[in-house]
C-alpha cells in the first residue's frame, strides 16, 4: 500500500483504537463469566459495543474485531474438549496486534485503489503485484516493518493437474533441505545462520539506545527489517520447492515429524526452526490439494537405518552421512536411503488406504513393533 501521511496516521490511529477494543472486550468476557459462570454470546456483547461505545472505529472493524476475539475463545474451548493445548487469547500488546480487517469487500478494490472507510483513511492507492483469482471475500490490511499491505482473500476452485504416474519419498534434514528418493537434493539455505552476524550488529545497536528516544525507534525497525527480509527469504525457498514436487509428482511421501518436540534439543532447535520443516509441509499439502496430488505422512522411525534395498537394519550415528549395507553392498547417501524408505511406507498406505489429497499412517501401519519405535533415536 502507499498511503499518504494522514492516511497512514488514521490508518496507525484505528489499529490502536482496535486494539484497545479487543483487550476491553476480553476483560468483559472474562469478568462476566466470574461473575456469572456463563460464557458471553457474540451477539450479547456486539449490543454493547456500538457506534456510541466506539465512535473513533468504523462499524465494520467493530464487528470484525469482536468476532476474531470470540473465534479464539472457540478455538480455545474446542482444544479443552479434544485434549488439545490450545492457549486461552491473550491481551494484545502495541507488538501483538498489527492487523485491521474488514468484511463484505467484493467492491473495495477498484483501478489500483484500495476503498477503506472514511475512518481508515478513505480511497488508497495499491500496487497490485498480480491478479486476484477467484471470488474477493474479505481484506485485511496489515502492517509490517516495511510498510503497510493489503492481504486479499479470495475463494478459490482447485485447479488440477494433469495426470502422472510419478511417486517420490521425501527425507527432510539439516543438511539438506529436502533429499528425495530420485537422488535430487534441495540445499538448506539456512537465511537466518546467514545473516546472524548482520542481526546482531543490529541488536547490539539497539542495546545500547536509550529507552524512549527517537534513535531507539530506528534502531528497533531496523532489527524488525532484518527479521522481516529472513522470513520472506525463508518462505520463498519454500514455496519453490513444495511447487517443485508438486508440479512433478503425483504422489508425495513424506515424514510426519512433530517438530515441536524436536526443537526441544537445545543443540538442533535454530538449525530445525531455520529449516521450517512445518512450515514446508503445509505448503506442499496446500498445493497438492489444489492440483490434485496425494501427499502421505508415514512414521519416521527408523527410515535412516533401514536399508531400503535388502530391508536389513544398519545402525549408525547422525554423523555417519553415508548408508553402507554390509549384507547386500547396497550404498547410498545417508538422506536418500532414508527418502527411499519413506516412499516405500508412503506406498503400503496408498495400496491399504486408496488414494486421497492427504494421508497419515497411524501407529499399526508403520509395520514397526511398538518396542522398536520407543528406541528410535531423537535427531532421526
């Protein structure tokens, strides 16, 4: 977005005024239900809060600030139900909250200009980076370390691709970003072990302005900068290559690794978060479901000392980086026989199951014993 100065003024004056809402709405949801025991309906509480309540708030940012409030409440409630940790919402601090949405905007974008009420600053011009696909649902307008932008959301029909008898297993690393079972290696860029010198110069910049001051501010949008140009390097290298696999394959294994509990080795945890291996996995299970492909999540256990020519068990450290099977004679390197392996299980649960946009394999299909599995290594 390239708002003027006063738009970008009413802009910064109605995202504080939303945020200031959302916490007074939060503490009125959680005194009324010490007081009464009952949970405070949307609608109830959309009563209260008005244009009289908040005349300095469009009513649309009203009504959409109230129901991103009470859909974490649901969320939360839907986690206390199914056993999920889902955190209870928080009050949002001047850091925390960044977003301004609005609804009903089929029309609000129109010759390179964006159409926000009065309040927000009126007509704004916008630079389209490309054409919107689909039906335009909602906007929200999001601020950044380098500016404003326009998040434009669209509904969308999938868009399948044609056809193809391709099937790959995918092993994720530190290594290597992505080594498949075909032998192609996508390299760990590792942005953030990169530009840690860079960042550092920054924080240690900052460390040393004093609180307050004006010199502090530049200094701390300038560290915002640096963390900002590491997660949009880091994004596009993902995108690059889920589009990679999927424009390729048809049937995408891959391990299903619960990074949360990896990153608890304090040794591996900036290297794992550098990598993004979720982050990899949602994109490549987004992609495939629009174009039709299938991704399967199997079991990781033991996919790096299983020899995938003879099925023979070869022990070895992480730092063994090469799999030489001493029954068959089989080599290879250590992440390519462990992509193997993993398309090897990705194809029993397609044959058992059917085929489907996205599969997991559940603890009785990994074909491991349950003592086996307890022994697996931790860094895999």
């Amino acid at each position: 977005m390239r708002p003027t100065q006063a738009q970008e003024q009413a802009l910064m004056q109605t995202l504080m005024a939303s945020r200031k809402m959302y916490n007074a709405c939060l503490e009125e949801l959680i005194t009324h239900y010490q007081e009464t025991g009952k949970y405070l309906h949307l609608y109830e509480q959309d009563k209260r809060h008005g244009k009289e309540a908040h005349p300095d708030l469009p009513a649309v940012v009203v009504d959409t600030t109230l129901k991103r409030l009470h859909r974490s409440c649901t969320n939360f409630f839907r986690g206390l139900k199914e056993g999920h940790k889902v955190g209870f919402p928080r009050f949002k601090n001047a850091q925390a909250w960044n977003t301004i949405q609005f609804r009903d905007a089929a029309n609000c974008l129109d010759n390179g200009r964006f159409k926000a009420p009065g309040q927000c600053g009126g007509r704004m011009r916008v630079i389209v980076h490309r054409p919107l696909e689909g039906t335009f649902k909602f906007a929200r307008v999001v601020l950044r370390p380098s500016g404003w932008y326009l998040q434009c959301v669209c509904e969308t029909t999938p868009q399948p691709l044609p056809q193809k008898d391709t099937a790959v297993g995918l092993d994720m690393g530190i290594r290597y970003l992505v080594a498949d079972s075909n032998g192609h290696i996508i390299e760990n860029a590792k942005h953030a072990r990169k530009t840690a010198k860079r960042l550092a110069k920054a924080q240690k910049k900052l460390a040393k302005c004093q609180k307050g001051s004006i010199r502090r501010k530049k200094a701390r949008k300038q560290v915002a900068r640096i963390h900002e140009h590491i997660a949009n390097q880091r994004k596009d290298t993902l995108h690059k290559a889920s589009r990679y696999y999927v424009d390729g394959f048809q049937t995408i294994a891959m391990e299903d690794l619960q990074v949360a509990n990896m990153v608890r080795n304090h040794c591996l945890a900036f290297a794992i978060a550098d990598a993004s291996w979720g982050r990899f996995r949602h994109y490549l299970e987004a992609k495939a479901e629009s174009a039709g492909r299938q991704v399967i999540a199997v079991r990781p256990h033991y996919t790096s000392q299983k020899c995938s020519s003879c099925g023979k068990y070869v022990e070895k450290s992480l730092s063994v980086r090469t799999h030489v099977c001493p029954f068959c004679g089989y080599r290879a390197d250590r992440d390519e026989n462990a992509a193997r392996n993993i398309l090897q299980r990705g194809l029993q649960v397609l044959a058992r199951t059917g085929p489907s946009s996205s599969r997991r394999e559940g603890p009785e299909q990994s074909g491991e014993s349950p003592s086996a599995l307890k022994r697996e290594a931790a860094g895999l």
